[in-house]
C-alpha cells in the first residue's frame, strides 16, 4: 500500500515542537512532556486525566508553557539517565556546556505525593552559559484565570481550582502583565540552579528545595527506577529499547489505583489539520490486559497485580452496562462516565482541531476486549498468582454472558464510528475468551458450564473458518462475507486460533503485505474500502507493525522478521519512543508516548528473540 501524504503537511511548524521531539517524566500519577528545546508544554496536575497546567503543544498562545533555555545559540541533545525515566536536556554553545535535569520523584502514599514535585535542576558543566526561563502556566486547559504573587525565590500561581509554587534557588521577577515568571541567571562551571514546582493548598504549604535536596531526590529516583528495572527477565538482543519500553509502561501506571492509561496526553492529531484526535488519558480495558501480558513477560508481576486488583476493587466485571458487564474504558479512578466534549479555545497541534476532552467511545460496544481482558486474567493466573474464588466467579459471569452475546456486530478494535459491522477480530477475540476460560477451568478444576463454554467457542471457531475466510482474496478478511484486509488479524496465531504456519494464514500474511505494508510499516486498513465514518487519511499503526514482526517470526520468515523489527526501532524518536501512528515521511502521529506502541514492542522483542535462538 502506498502513502498518501495529503493532509500530513507540517503547516505553521515555527510555533510548534514535532510530537516526536519530546521526552517523558512522571511520579506515577501524572506525567509531563518535555521538548528537546528545554521547554514543558504539557503537564496535568494532579492526576493524568486532571486539566492541563502547561499545554502549549495544543496551543502555542493559549496553552501555557515552562520555558527553560539557554539565551545564546546552541544545539541540544537529550538523553535519559541510563536505565531511569530521569531526562537531561544538554545545551551546546560556543562558550560552554550545560544541562537540564528534569524528574519528578517518586514517593510512598504519604501527603507528599499530593505534593506532585517537578524539579528542573540547571547545571553547567562546562565552560559558562547564560539562561532564561519563563514559567507561564495557564490552569484548566488555559480557560481558568489565576493570579501570580512572587516574593523573594518563591511565586505562588492561584486558580479556582489548583495552586501552585515554585520555589527556585534563582531570582524570580513577575512580568508586566502579573500572570507569568521570569528568571535569568549565568552559571559558570559547576554551578547549578534549582527549580521545583509544587501542588500546595489542602495541608501542603510551600516548601523550598535547595541544591543539596534537588541532588538527593534525583539520586533517590534514579535508585527507584534502576531496583524497580532490575526485575526484568528480558536480556535480549534489544536490551535497550525493551527496557526503555517498560520504563515508559510503569510510567503510564497510576499507583493510587493500579490503572495504566493508553497515553498521558489528548488530541495530539492522528492528521495533521484533521479531526482524529482523541483523549487518551484513561484505561482502556484492551490496552491494559495487554499491557498485563507485557509486564508478565518481563517478570513484572506486582504491576500485573495491582491491575487485577483494580478490576475486582471497583467492580469492573460485575458491571450492569447496555452494552454487556465491562465498557471499553473507564477512568483511572474506576469511574464509568467520560463525557467527550471539544475545547474551542484551543485551536490544536499545528492548527489541528477539534482538542477533546473525555471518550464518547466509553459506550461502544466493543466485543474483542472480553477476549483481553479473560486472556490477561489466564496469564495471571498461570505466571503470577491463581485467581481467588471470587475473581472465578467474576470470570464465570462474564464468559456465561459471552456465550448469549458473541454474535452480533459492534463498533470493533478500532473504534470505528461508521456503525456497528460484524468484524472477525471481535469474533476472534470472543473466541480467546472462552479458551482461555475453559482452560482455567480444566488446569485448576473449577466449576464452570464447559459443555456450553466448548459450544460456543466451536460456534465462533466455524463462523470465523466459513464466512471470516474469503476464497475470492485468499485471505481472513475485515468482515464476515466480506473482502476488505484488517491488519488486526495480524492477532490470529498470536492468539493460537490458526498455526503460524497454517496454509490459509501464510495466504492472508501474503494478501497483508501486498495490501497493506509499506517498507514494514502497516495500515489498520484502507479507509476508502472500509469507511470508518471519520475525514482524511491516517498513518502507518505501530501496534501493528510490531504485530507483524511477530507474525513473521512465527511463520518462521525470521529473516524478514528481523529486519522488519530493526526498520521499525528506526523510527523511534531520539529516546527510543513511539506516538500511536507513523507518518508518510516518518514523523511521529497521535497521542504520545503510547503504551499499545511499546507493549507490542516488548511482546515483538521476546518472541523474535526466542525464535532466533
């Protein structure tokens, strides 16, 4: 399949930083994005899915930033703190070196998590530098007002909603309009600065960080990431972006909870000036579970765990919804309803609106996330820990409502708003989930109504072999009695539904890479023959790219696989990161950094690895 560059130019570039030049910080509760130019321009405070505080890469006027740069002309680089999701920004200039040491520390449950502190630590170690920073931050996605009071090396930013303080070990002066803070200051070799931003009010009060604390808690998260990397079992040949993709993981887990969001940001465009954008901040039953099967890959159970245990502590299996007993996302929190509405005053990333705020996705149906959700408990079950008797039940529950419900369309993997079809990756999926169930049930004796769990699941298995597979295109197709190529069947050996080396799924793996596989790069589908009900053309997915590494590999076209793979880590950004989608010219598309992307990476990784020997 070809590109199709219409609709991807990169219009009024000056005013905005590439999506893919930006690296990630957090406290495993929020998160922040910081460009490679030194500057914050998306932070929520205090949880991933709270209002933006910083959001200028939706909106270089509006939105609110954290400038901190030198004021000569220089060349950046960025890198993290090996083995750590501390991020240190290096300035290069004609008279000196410097660098910006950006994290947030990660602390126990106490009230000083509340605190949510961002530390910026400004280090020369070269030569001398002069620097500005600018902190302007624009509360509750830049349309609440607030009011700024500086006093010595302390200023305190007051909204309706949020206060925050920043206290810095350099001067700070208020501007003329009274909303933002400036500082300037020269370090000379080996000097440093200090800036922290704060979340206070409710019991916290301002609380200074000198130098000798700003070193002590980025020692601090530095141990925290490195004892917490340590438990991996992967050691592989891609050691470093594994790693790198795990790190970003356990950076999109909120630790209150044990919820792991799809991304931190929203509406970050899929196209460039077009309307797929979407808010990505919550838990989307299909991304954790497999995020779930990521993590236990790895060795990561405690991860896995607390995920289980957010869906027993608020009930997500037990639910009551129209469209069956789980939704398709809930908030980090557990919470049901995410009312999806436009923010108009945000005219989007290079211009592209609408900027949204919640999912109305959250009521689709969407039948393949019982087929995640049922495999990720399984896996636990079998790598982690064995379900209590309450979970079976749970487990029992739903699958019993599988068995009433499997056979009707629904909106799809994709989320298509074009209308409800009967897609064959739902069918697949609802397949998995009752496998995966009588399996349980067979390995550990546990009661269950296996005579119809075995029915149903042979129903959806001859369904799928007689009108999932078309002879016209020798391949499994989109849709039952349909032509179109999906590449979410990229999933069927994955599954164990089909031998990888099945004739009639090497078939469809040919009619895959002649339709849709662009130098190992691979569209969800083609939009023209589907219509998804949404304008405009959309990158390459990477969750499917990786999937398709995956799919070679098993197939046993390792060579193929391995280069694929190797093409595919090329297009990672200069921290080994990856949005949702690729671009025609390789810019990174969509949310950013996206778990989906990275936990297909690790899946991809293990399982080539092992195929190589």
């Amino acid at each position: 399949m070809a590109f199709d560059s219409a609709g991807f130019e990169q219009a009024d570039g000056g005013r905005y930083i590439p999506i893919s030049e930006h690296g990630l910080i957090g406290d495993l509760r929020t998160a922040a994005l910081v460009a490679a130019n030194g500057t914050i321009d998306w932070y929520c405070c205090p949880r991933f899915d709270a209002p933006s505080v910083f959001a200028s890469i939706l909106d270089a006027d509006a939105g609110g930033s954290w400038e901190l740069a030198a004021e000569v002309p220089t060349r950046t680089r960025q890198f993290y703190f090996p083995d750590t999701n501390v991020l240190i920004t290096r300035f290069f200039a004609a008279d000196g070196v410097a660098e910006i040491q950006d994290f947030m520390p990660v602390v126990d449950d106490s009230r000083e998590a509340d605190r949510h502190r961002l530390i910026r630590r400004v280090v020369c170690v070269r030569g001398t530098l002069p620097f500005r920073a600018r902190i302007a931050p624009r509360f509750g996605y830049g349309a609440e007002a607030h009011t700024t009071h500086v006093e010595g090396h302390t200023a305190v930013f007051r909204s309706p909603s949020l206060t925050l303080a920043l206290t810095a070990t350099a001067p700070l002066e208020a501007d003329t309009g009274g909303l933002d803070v400036w500082s300037r200051f020269k370090l000379l070799e080996g000097e440093s600065h200090v800036f922290a931003l704060d979340r206070i009010g409710d019991g916290l009060p301002p609380r200074s960080c000198p130098r000798a604390e700003a070193q002590e808690q980025a020692e601090a998260t530095v141990r925290f990431w490195r004892r917490w990397l340590a438990g991996s079992r992967y050691h592989g040949r891609w050691r470093e972006m594994v790693n790198r993709s795990a790190l970003l993981l356990k950076l999109l887990t909120y630790a209150p909870t044990g919820a792991i969001v799809a991304a931190p940001t929203t509406s970050l465009p899929e196209q460039i000036g077009g309307e797929r954008n979407w808010d990505y901040r919550y838990v989307w039953v299909r991304d954790a579970a497999f995020c779930v099967y990521a993590m236990l890959r790895l060795g990561f159970t405690s991860e896995a765990e607390a995920f289980m245990a957010f869906l027993s502590e608020r009930g997500i299996m037990r639910g009551t919804g129209q469209s069956g007993p789980l939704q398709i996302m809930y908030g980090i929190d557990g919470r049901t309803d995410l009312p999806e509405y436009e923010l108009a005053h945000l005219e989007g990333h290079l211009g592209s609106a609408p900027v949204r705020v919640g999912n109305a996705a959250t009521g689709q149906l969407q039948l393949d996330i019982y087929g995640a959700l049922i495999d990720s408990v399984y896996l636990y079950d079998k790598w982690g820990q064995p379900i209590s008797s309450d979970r079976w039940d749970e487990v029992g529950a739903v699958v019993d409502w599988l068995c009433e419900h499997w056979d009707q369309p629904d909106e799809g993997v994709w989320e298509t708003r074009g209308g409800r079809r009967n897609f064959v990756y739902s069918r697949l999926m609802c397949w998995v989930a009752l496998e995966r169930a009588i399996r349980m049930a067979n390995r550990r004796g546990l009661p269950a109504d296996l005579t119809r769990w075995r029915e149903s699941r042979d129903a959806i298995y001859r369904q799928i072999m007689a009108r999932g597979w078309s002879a016209e295109r020798g391949a499994f197709v989109q849709g039952l009695d349909g032509h179109v190529l999906d590449a979410s069947l990229l999933m069927m050996p994955m599954a164990k539904f089909v031998s990888p080396t099945d004739p009639k799924w090497l078939s469809t793996l040919d009619a895959l890479t002649t339709d849709l596989v662009s130098d190992s790069l691979v569209y969800r589908y083609d939009p023209t023959a589907s219509p998804d009900g949404l304008h405009g053309p959309e990158g390459t997915f990477s969750i499917c790219s990786f999937w398709y590494v995956e799919a070679l590999a098993r197939a046993g076209r390792l060579e193929e696989a391995r280069l694929a793979f190797e093409k595919m880590l090329t297009y990672a950004n200069h921290l080994g990161l990856f949005a949702e989608e690729i671009g025609p010219t390789g810019e990174q598309l969509g949310n950013f950094p996206q778990a989906f992307t990275h936990l297909s990476l690790i899946s991809a990784a293990f399982n080539l690895d092992r195929a190589l020997g």
